[in-house]
C-alpha cells in the first residue's frame, strides 16, 4: 500500500510542474501544459499548470504536442512569453482584456 501512496504522490507532483526551456530563441520546449487553446505564427495560448501563458514570435510552428505527458515544442523566432493571472490586481477585468491589453 505504502508503494502506491508513493506512486500516486509523485503521479501528482508531476502534472503540477510546470518547466520553461528555452533553446538560442529558435527553440521552446514546455512541460506541464494542460491544452493549447489558439495558436497561430505569432501567438500561441496555451493553458498551463500554473496557468495561462502566450508565447509570441514570427513563424511560430508546433514542432511536438504530448498532451497526456503536458509537453509541447515550439520552433520558430521567440520573441516573448507571459502569463495571464490574477494576482497582478486584474481582478475586475475580463480574461480577453488581459489578453488583449
């Protein structure tokens, strides 16, 4: 039983990480990505373990998606990435202000 407990803990300790790696700025690779909401050559909006987050760049292209596993690859010219939370005193906005801002 004490395997299990152990196994289940570490199960959910894994889906609450959340990692950012990024390569020379051709190259993002995410860990703990719940789904990929929209995406196009300059945006992606991806919902996160921790979150919203929005890459941007110019020829942004899904290299890989494991949504199971919560892993994405992103190729193309990053030109920046942000998250989209309450704790910044936003609470009176919209999701779409925030996005949009």
């Amino acid at each position: 039983m004490q395997y299990e407990s152990n196994l289940m803990n570490q199960e959910r300790q894994n889906e609450k990480d959340h990692e950012l790696k990024l390569i020379n700025r051709r190259r993002l690779e995410l860990r703990g990505v719940k789904d990929v909401d929209s995406f196009d050559t300059e945006e992606f909006l991806l919902q996160t373990t921790l979150g919203y987050l929005v890459v941007r760049g110019e020829n942004l292209h899904m290299k890989n998606l494991n949504v199971e596993e919560g892993l994405l690859t992103i190729q193309g010219k990053i030109e920046a990435f942000s998250y989209i939370d309450d704790h910044q005193g936003n609470k009176g906005k919209g999701f779409l202000n925030k996005l949009f801002k």
